[in-house]
C-alpha cells in the first residue's frame, strides 16, 4: 500500500517532523488514544531505536512495537515491527527534495495473521482502515509543517 504527499517546506525538515514521536501521537486519529509507552516516548526516533505503541483499532486496545531498521537522513527511514497485533508490518517512509518542496511517500507493507482468513480481513478491512489512517496522519503532518515553515520561510530560501 502506497500514499504520497506533498509538503511545502524543504526536505529535512519533513524528515525531522515525520520521525518525531510526540509529534505522531498528536497527528493521527483522537479515537485511537495513540501514545507511545516504551522505548523512544519523545523527540526524535533514530536508526536503530525502538517505540511501543499503545492504541485502540477496531475497538481493540493494542501494543506495537517497532524498531527503525532503515535510516538515511533526509532520504528514507524505515520501521519495523518486532511485536503487535500482524503477522509481519513494515513501513517505508520516503522523502524526495523538490527545492521549495517535499515530496513525501509513505510504503506499508502488512500482513494480517490467521492465514486464509487475515488474508481475507487484510484486504477487506486492514488495507482500507490502515491507508485511510495514513492519509488522513499525513493530512495533519502537511498542516503542521507548512505552518511552522511559513514561520521560518526566510531561512529556506
């Protein structure tokens, strides 16, 4: 499942925003009561480090954790699930300069557990709920970067 987005403000400063854990808690769904318990909890999340996720999906309320396995600042971070509710969930996130702008594009790659029938719910309910999660968290990131850089517009050009 792919998403992209593009973002009025220079390229490292995407980078540092979408890698910001308090800053993630704040950009997707209040339903959710996301929070981060375990590991990196606040600021920037780095390679190799780990965050656990608390949060309610599908009435649920759930633990994730992940590890960042992938890191080339300002070009691509990746994190891993070690532990959660999937079979295997890895997310890609790809930043691509575009001088004044920033092109953003978020990979997720998932798989539900409960063979035949998670590959069933996987593409009926999880790909669905978890692109418009996604989405709609890229939505606000947009918002809140392009309103800090307008403050700061005078450094970037």
């Amino acid at each position: 499942m792919t998403t992209e987005i593009e973002i009025q403000a220079p390229i490292h400063l995407c980078f540092d925003f979408a890698r910001d854990i308090g800053l993630h808690t704040e950009t997707v769904w209040p339903h959710t009561k996301e929070r981060a318990v375990e590991g990196v909890t606040i600021g920037k999340i780095g390679e190799g480090q780990t965050v656990t996720f608390e949060a309610t999906h599908f009435l649920v309320r759930q633990r994730l954790t992940s590890r960042i396995s992938g890191y080339n600042r300002p070009y691509l971070f990746v994190d891993e699930m070690m532990s959660g509710a999937f079979k295997s969930l890895k997310h890609e996130h790809h930043f691509v300069d575009l001088g004044i702008a920033t092109w953003m594009q978020d990979v997720l790659y998932i798989e539900a557990p409960l063979g035949p029938l998670g590959w069933i719910a996987e593409r009926l309910l999880l790909k669905p709920y978890m692109r418009n999660f996604v989405k709609s968290r890229n939505r606000e990131l947009k918002r809140r970067i392009e309103e800090y850089a307008v403050t700061r517009l005078e450094e970037w050009v």
